[in-house]
C-alpha cells in the first residue's frame, strides 16, 4: 500500500502544478487534467478509510488543494498556495520512495490490469516502484531541459518505452529513458543497453539514450564508460537531484545540438 501512497502524492502535486503553472504541468504530464482528478479519486478510495497517520495526511492534502481552489483570494494567493502545495506533495512522494527502497520489506501483490485477479509477478511488483522512481526523475530532469516534453510508457510494436523526452519544436535530439532504481550488474546494465539501442534506432540519428537509476554498482559504471550516445542519471529521491556528472554531460551535449 506504500506505493499507492507514493501515486496519490505525485497526483495531488501534479494537479496543484497544472493550476498555478500550466505550462509545466504540460511539460511533465501528458494527462488532462481530467484524467487527473479521476486518478487521484481513485487512488483515493483506496486509502481514505485507514487509520495510517500517511493515508489519512493525503487525504488531508486533497482537502488541502480543494479548499485552496475553491478559497483563495486571487491569484497570487492562489499560485504562492498551490506551488507550496505542489513542493510539499513531491517531497513526501520522495520520503515515501526512499523508505520503501531501504526498508526491503515484502511488497505486496497487485492485480495485473489485463488479466484481473491474478497476483502480480516480483518483476512487477519492482516495477511498480520503478514507475515511481521514473515520474520523480523525469519531473526533475525537465527542469534542466527547458521545451521538452513527456511521453510516459510509449508503445513501440509489442512493448514499450519507458519515457521518450521529445524535443522543443525548433530542434534538438530525442531522449529516450529507461529506468531502474537498483542497477549493480554489469549483466542487467548490458540487457539495457541493448534494448534502448533498439528504441534509440527507431528514432533515428542523434537520438540520445538515458539510463535513469539511483543504486548504480562501480561496475555497472565501468561497464557503460564507453558507450556512446548514452548517459547514465543518478537520481537522488531524497534530495531530489542528480549526482554528478551524468546530467551535466548529457545537458551540454543537448545545447550543443541546438548551437547547430
């Protein structure tokens, strides 16, 4: 249940941003905000009626936002409230990410949406977190990548891509982002790598492939040093922002392809 909360925070923060700045709210989410409101309703019922001190605080963050649309006095009031709002949801997301990743505890099953009623595979379960890990990096990457935008969960033939960051509308390459919050074998990083250079060819030439991870194995690292076109992210929740100098890099090689 830890992971739903983790979903109704980033929700809650999202529609606080879609109010008070939309035009970063476009650059981070592809849902209207209809979709929006009807995923946190959701997510809501799911934990409205717990005694937990988390689940009853984001329902309390909800009422928060309501109250905040419905009450504030102008717009300024209204933009300083919902920004402070939207902060505070995203750091509790991360607080929550990161106690689930070092706690280690069981995780449990979830329903798999194409066949109801079957219990979820470990894989998934990872890939729930994963999921989470991926929407707080990329919101995080965007900041350095000023007009562009995300496609979360991209089809592409029988399967899909995590994220594809497309350029602003006057250039720029491609990014295509494959996530993982534990990367520490040399073998795992290897199979990444080549699924995104299946990804990064449908794009075609100068698109760029980011791994986006925050547990990364000296290895693994060693193991990717000489891989072109490919950056490796890592992405502190907690603090939420990258350790150098991965991000650094692939920026100035995304600036250096607009000077062209």
């Amino acid at each position: 249940m830890r992971e739903e909360l983790v979903a109704v925070y980033v929700l809650i923060g999202l529609r606080a941003l879609a109010d008070c700045d939309s035009a970063e709210y476009v650059r981070v989410s592809d849902l209207s905000k209809g979709e929006l409101d009807l995923r946190i309703a959701s997510r809501l019922a799911a934990v409205r009626f717990s005694d937990d001190l988390d689940r009853r605080d984001a329902v309390s963050r909800f009422e928060q936002l309501t109250s905040i649309l419905k009450d504030a006095k102008g717009n300024s009031e209204l933009n300083f409230l919902l920004r402070q709002l939207h902060m505070a949801c995203l750091q509790r997301a991360q607080q929550l990410s990161l106690s689930i990743v070092n706690s280690g505890a069981p995780r449990p099953a979830r329903e798999n949406p194409r066949a109801p009623g079957l219990a979820a595979s470990p894989a998934a379960r990872r890939r729930v977190l994963s999921d989470d890990h991926l929407r707080l990096g990329v919101m995080r990457l965007l900041r350095e990548l000023p007009g562009y935008s995300p496609v979360f969960e991209y089809a592409v033939s029988s399967s899909q891509v995590d994220c594809v960051l497309e350029p602003p509308a006057d250039g720029g390459p491609a990014i295509v982002v494959e996530a993982k919050v534990r990367l520490v074998a040399p073998s795992e990083a290897a199979s990444l790598v080549k699924t995104l250079r299946k990804y990064v060819g449908l794009w075609g030439k100068g698109t760029l492939a980011v791994i986006l991870a925050s547990e990364i194995s000296a290895a693994v690292r060693d193991s990717l040093t000489k891989e072109k076109d490919l950056y490796l992210l890592d992405f502190d929740q907690e603090s939420n922002a990258f350790r150098e100098p991965g991000v650094q890099t692939l920026t100035t090689r995304v600036r250096a392809a607009y000077a062209r």
